[in-house]
C-alpha cells in the first residue's frame, strides 16, 4: 500500500469543495479514452452506502470493468468500502469531492448512488466532463432538473443508463412483450405497487456532525439544515429536500414498468391524494399515497395508470408476494411473484386488458385470461445484468443498446414528480406532454423545476447544459 493511501486510511481525505464548477469546465471538456472490445472500463463509484455497495458488487463481477476510484462525502463508509476492496486485490483512488474525481481524465466512466438531490448534477457535470454515467433511479429530483440530464447526454454524446434494472430482467421484458402483443386485448390500465412495511422513523434531535462527513458536501443543491440523524443516512428519502418518498424510492422501478408497458410517455391528467398516517414522527413525505394519470389518445380513446404506496398492514393482490403451487401451462409450478413471498410486501404490476390481467414482481410474471381466470402464459424470475449492459454500450458507443436510456428514466421519474405535486398541491394537474408543464398552473411548474427549494450556490443545475 502506498503512503497517500496509509495517509487516507489515517486521515480521510477531502476534495476541494468550495471551488465552483466553472473554474473547473476548461479542464474536464477533454477527449476521453477510446476503448477497444478488449479494454476495461475505468469506472467510478460515487456514493457508497447502501445501494453504492450494490454497485461495487456488479462491477467488481465484470471482467471488463476496473473500479478506479471511490468517492463518498462520509470518511468511515469510504473506508469500510476500501478496506473490502483492498482484501480483493483492488486498489482505487479514493474522493471526498465529485469535482476532483472528475478532473481525472484516466476515469471512463462514473457509477452514481448518492441521494436522489445529487443525481441530476452529479449526472450533468460527468457528461460534461466526457464521462459516460450510470445513475441510479430516480434519475432526478424534480422534473426539469431531468430534462437538464437529457439534453446534457444528448449534446455531449455521453451514454447515460438510469437505475431501474428491471428493465434488463429477462422475465419483465417478456411481460412487457406480451402486454404489448395483445395477449390481454387493448389494456386500458396499468397499476404500480409498492406496499413496503415501513415502520416509524422516531423524531430525531439536532446534533454535531458526525467526525469524518462533510455535511456540506453532502447537503450539495439543498438548503443547509442542522443535522439530525434522520435526515442523513437512508432516512432521508423522506424529507422533501433531498427524496421523493416511497414513490420515488421502490415505487420509481414499478412506475417506470407500468408506463414501459403501456408504451406511452407524459399523461394529460394527473391525481394524486394520500397522507403520513398512523405515526408522529420525523418524516415530511407521504406513507400512504394513491395516484392517477390519464392519457388521451387518438380518436377519443383514454387509457389510466394507476399508481398506490401503502407502508403498513397489506393483502397480497393478483398473487404478488405470494408462494404459488399452482401448476403453469407447462405443467411446472407457476413462478414466484415477488421478492418477499409470505411476507408483508406486495411489489409489483399489474396490466388489466378486456381479455384478462397480468402480474409482474421480482423479473417474473403470470397471467388469467378469460372470465374464468384460467392461467395464461407466464415466467420465472431470471438474472439482471444491468450494469453489464451499461458497459457494454460504453464501448460499443451504441446509445440503441441501452435498455434503461436517460431518456426513458427522465419520464418515469416525471410522473413520480407530477404525482408527488399534485399530492403537495391538494389538485389535479393538467398536463401538457408536448410542452411538458401544466396547464395554467404557476405554482404546479414552479414545484416542478425546483422541487419548493431552489439551488445552493455552486451546486445550482445549469441553465444551459
């Protein structure tokens, strides 16, 4: 081990973070590596607790792919995932700062698992630095700051994969095919579910922070809060500041299915009403939501997306989450549909058509079709390979290859948005998909771009990307 690296180890390491972003352009714009089929992707993982380690994980599994570098405002969480790294041969740079990371012209590519405030900057500045990027859903905090995202992919040629891995499921992609072939006739609903037993997160105090985190870092685009525990690791999906509640947490995966199997992008109306029950506690975002968005298609036809959050006591709907040992029409039992069978969590979708409906959870799906039900088609869970595909198009250079394009991620993330302001607003939103605001609604379409928060200098998504 090297001394910077012993140094590290002791110490901790911090970027530069008051520099702005602008004095930094003229040196990331830079031509990047050309990588050949024979070449490992030189990527870096930012943002390492939770779902980051996830990322390690799929990456360290790819023989074309070299971890180069960690980056985490958190000193103990860059350590502990440096420590595991070290034990397996693998010896990145490490960052406090995302700026600095990205002054480093040797790094391909950049993997993004911060909280959701981060995603859409984090994005932008490592497509403007000639980085390709992975980020996790949703891809932003607020609808512009994703149609930001898009156009700084689109300008700089940079292949963008937004995290909703389902989409590389084996068992969900046929799902989709099926609804898309016909197999329930002409669906005219879709519903996302995410039923998670989510117990209360407690009030927490005001307190230091932790030795070792750059809050202010950390903090980045939102206000500058005192810092209470509940507001800092995982619980701060549920602060408006920095989450999106469940619906942009687990339900995004699920929204961004129901929409990919209807084929369609931005609704006309949108509905959403719920509340935080049952607790006294901390959180800002609501436990228990339903919404609804209603396209107006050609020739008078409308079709609904229905989306539902509830966080406590459940029934399992069309088998989700439930062991069935029912026979398949191949005489196998029928597949497991969801990640928790037994359990108190229903996860999933279901497409309803005039003839019959399907289930899709956890990469499988089943179908009853006629008015006795009579089991359909169907398939069990298979295997991701999401971050391998992303990996692959960042040599190949083939933006077509991409299953999970920014483009698709921004518009599933969207109706979370829309959904999470007509909530906020107490009204129906009137959309309109070609413009992408709501009609006659200031208030609506200032929530929208700015997520009632606005931007902390220098971490302020540009105007121009």
């Amino acid at each position: 081990m090297d001394e910077s690296r012993r140094q590290f180890l002791k110490t901790g390491a911090k970027g530069a973070a008051g520099l702005a972003v602008a004095e930094r352009l003229g040196s990331w714009i830079a031509p990047q590596r050309v990588l050949g089929a024979n070449d490992r992707v030189r990527v870096a993982i930012c943002g390492l607790h939770g779902r980051g380690e996830d990322h390690i994980k799929g990456y360290s599994a790819l023989p074309n792919v070299e971890i180069a570098a960690l980056c985490d405002v958190d000193e103990s969480v860059l350590r502990e995932r440096l420590e595991q790294l070290d034990k397996a041969g693998v010896h990145p740079k490490t960052y406090g700062d995302i700026r600095k990371l990205l002054e480093d012209k040797s790094i391909d590519a950049i993997s993004i698992a911060t909280p959701n405030h981060w995603h859409s900057l984090m994005a932008i500045w490592g497509c403007q630095a000639g980085k390709d990027v992975y980020v996790e859903k949703p891809c932003s905090h607020n609808l512009w700051e994703g149609r930001q995202l898009v156009r700084a992919a689109e300008k700089y040629n940079r292949m963008v994969q937004h995290g909703t891995q389902s989409r590389s499921t084996p068992g969900v992609m046929g799902a989709v095919s099926k609804v898309r072939e016909g197999l329930l006739g002409d669906v005219y609903l879709s519903r996302g579910l995410c039923y998670k037993w989510r117990d209360t997160i407690g009030h927490c105090p005001v307190e230091p922070v932790p030795a070792g985190v750059d809050y202010d870092l950390w903090t980045g685009p939102a206000p500058l809060t005192p810092f209470t525990r509940n507001r800092f690791h995982y619980n701060w999906h549920w602060f408006w500041a920095y989450g999106n509640g469940d619906i942009g947490n687990q339900g995004v995966h699920q929204m961004d299915i129901a929409r990919w199997g209807l084929g369609l992008r931005f609704p006309n109306k949108i509905s959403a009403f719920g509340g935080h029950f049952m607790f006294d506690d901390d959180q800002q975002t609501p436990n228990t939501l339903n919404s609804a968005f209603e396209y107006e298609l050609p020739g008078g036809k409308r079709v609904m997306l229905e989306f539902e959050v509830r966080h406590w006591i459940t029934n399992h709907e069309a088998s989700i989450g439930v062991e069935s040992e029912a026979a398949s029409e191949s005489g196998e039992p029928h597949p497991r549909l969801g990640p928790d069978a037994g359990s108190h969590n229903t996860v999933g979708n279901i497409f309803y058509g005039p003839k019959g409906y399907l289930a899709v959870s956890d990469g499988a799906y089943r179908s009853w079709l006629g008015k006795e039900q009579e089991p359909g088609p169907s398939a069990p869970e298979g295997a991701e390979d999401h971050f391998a595909n992303f990996i692959g198009c960042v040599i190949s250079r083939k933006k077509e290859d991409l299953r999970a394009p920014i483009e698709e991620g921004y518009v599933s993330a969207g109706l979370v948005h829309l959904a999470n302001v007509s909530y906020r607003l107490g009204r129906t939103l009137v959309f309109d998909p070609e413009t992408e605001r709501v009609k006659d609604d200031d208030e609506a379409n200032q929530l929208l771009r700015d997520a009632d928060r606005g931007y902390r200098a220098p971490f302020v998504v540009p105007e121009q990307v």
